[in-house]
C-alpha cells in the first residue's frame, strides 16, 4: 500500500505519467535559488545546455562562470570562490567531475570543507549511446570515501529541484547526482524531501526496498508486481547517500528481516556498500544487490541498458522473491 504521506501522484502506473530528465529540475532550482541568495555563482566546463544551466546564464550572466573543458580548475577554482565568501555550484557530466577532478574535490573542496555544490550529470547507464566513457557508475563510490561530503541522488526532476534548493543552504560541500534521460515525474511538490532523511513511499513488512536516483520508480512497480504474489514489500527512497539515515534503514532491517538495495551505479561502494556495512555493524540482515555487477557500461538505449544489466522492474521482483527465501 502507497505511503499517503508521501504525497505521491494518483497517475503513478499510468502509461501517460509526465517525464522528464531529472537534470530539468536542478536548471530550475539554482535559478531559484540565485534569486533568493546574491552569493550563488554557477562555474561549468563547457556543457551548458547539457548541464541545464541556460536560465541559470541568461538571468545571472555576471554570476556565470563558462570555464572550458577543464574540471580540474572547475573545482579548485570554486574552492577560491566558497573560501571568498561565494557559494559555487559546479556542473560537468558526472564522469569528469567528480571523476577527473576527484583530487580536487577531495583536496581544494572536501578538505577545507568549503561551500561548493558539485553537479554531476549524465550518471548511470541511462547515458545511453554515449557508452562506457561517459557512463559514471563509479561516482558514488569515489565521492562517499572523502569526509565531510554529503551525497545526494534524487528520484526525479520535482526532487532534484528540491534537492538543489536544498543544497544551497546546507553546511559544507554537497555532490548532487543527476541523469540523462527522462525518467517519470511521479512526487509532487508536497512530497517531503530533508537532505540527510530517507522517505518510506510504501508500507511492507515482508521486504525493504532500499532505492535512489530515478530507478525508485521502478522500485515501486516492482512491489505491486510483489503484493500480487502475497509479498508486501516496504519501498524507501535513500535520496541521501551520505549521510545515510541509519534509523530508518535498521528499522526496516528489523521489521522486515530481508533488504534489497538499487541503484545505477556499481554495487561495489555504492548505496548497496553503504547499507550492507551499517547493517554489519549493527543488524546483520539478508540482503541482495541490484546495480551494475562489476562491469563497465555499454552503448545502447537507456532502458534497454537498465534492462541488460539487471536493474529493471523483473530483476528487483527476482531479488526480492530470493531474499525473502533466506530469511
């Protein structure tokens, strides 16, 4: 049973239920948020349309930064913005930054633990044609090793709009993981989203569904497909990667006995890495995987993609059924 307080829209299944990539919704929130706060500058490397930072660039021009194909200056040079009172938000494909500018985001940002807000797009498999190049799956991973970085990977473009005005305001450095592709718009603006807080988008008891980024719409097909085989599974949206929201996590750990973890993104490091050592230390539960398996991504089309490595709504349904069994 849907979670009402979640506020969900009554078209969730619906064939017709409005798409959009998730990335709309931080182009809409840092205009927003640039109106409210003087402060907020945005630097990109070359890729403003695809980053969605045009309104960004036609309302605030003297407070857009276009920096070139560079990520590694992109971040060190928004260290020097946040330590000059400035509040950065920085925006590459995800694969690029954090990814070739990893040192300097660790080191220039993470380490003087400044206010920069890091933008990475285009992450997942969903990139599509692109390929493996360009698919960051290992962003995760690199980014939640690094102190005082918090991690954020929105489920759609309403909560990444959320999730960016969000960040604007919260204390230190902030990595917001977007996608390429349309994903459905399935929360509303009443849906509660706390950076740091896990949201339950359905009831259960028999499984927890532990899910982020776009791939929790999947999620919640997947537990109907389950409560018609007399499996009422528990759908949390793990937005926030870091810092991980230990107690709702050990609560569905403990009520429901078995976890499932998905995400498009390796499962090495990942949120299935983040959730599998909480529950280590503290409630050693069953739990299976559903992410990339140790591979590189592929060209193709997005779904098709998610289909082929496994994280399609068939895949969560197997790996839920097979959890429950080792309870």
């Amino acid at each position: 049973m849907l979670n009402k307080s979640a506020n969900l829209t009554e078209k969730l299944f619906a064939k017709d239920i409005p798409q959009a990539p998730n990335r709309d919704g931080y182009g809409l929130g840092v205009v927003e948020a640039a109106q409210k706060d003087e402060r907020i500058v945005v630097m990109c490397a070359d890729l403003t349309e695809s980053t969605r930072n045009l309104d960004f660039k036609k309302h605030f021009p003297n407070r857009f930064i276009q920096a070139g194909v560079q990520e590694q200056f992109l971040a060190a040079g928004a260290a020097g913005l946040a330590l000059a009172g400035k509040i950065p938000f920085i925006t590459s494909y995800a694969m690029f930054c954090p990814g070739r500018a990893w040192e300097q985001v660790r080191t220039n940002i993470c380490l003087n633990n400044v206010k920069v807000n890091i933008v990475g797009s285009h992450a997942g498999v969903s990139v599509g044609p692109d390929g493996a190049t360009h698919q960051a799956i290992e962003d995760i991973a690199i980014m939640r090793v690094i102190p005082n970085i918090t991690i954020i990977a929105p489920c759609d473009a309403v909560e990444a709009k959320k999730a960016t005005l969000a960040a604007a305001n919260y204390p230190g450095p902030c990595y917001i993981r977007l996608a390429r592709e349309k994903s459905p718009i399935f929360t509303t603006a009443k849906t509660p989203f706390k950076i740091g807080r896990a949201e339950i988008y359905r009831k259960g008891n028999d499984v927890a569904l532990v899910a982020c980024g776009p791939l929790v719409y999947n999620t919640l097909l997947a537990a109907e497909e389950l409560s018609k085989k007399g499996i009422e599974a528990r759908v949390i949206n793990c937005h926030t990667i870091k810092p991980l929201d230990q107690k709702t996590i050990l609560e569905a750990a403990k009520n429901c006995g078995a976890v499932v973890t998905i995400e498009e993104h390796q499962i090495a490091g990942g949120l299935g890495g983040a959730v599998a050592e909480l529950l280590a230390k503290h409630l050693p539960t069953p739990q299976e995987f559903i992410g990339i398996h140790d591979k590189f991504g592929e060209s193709g089309k997005p779904n098709e993609l998610v289909e082929y490595f496994g994280m399609g709504v068939k895949s969560i349904v197997k790996a839920a059924m097979k959890v429950v069994r080792r309870k």
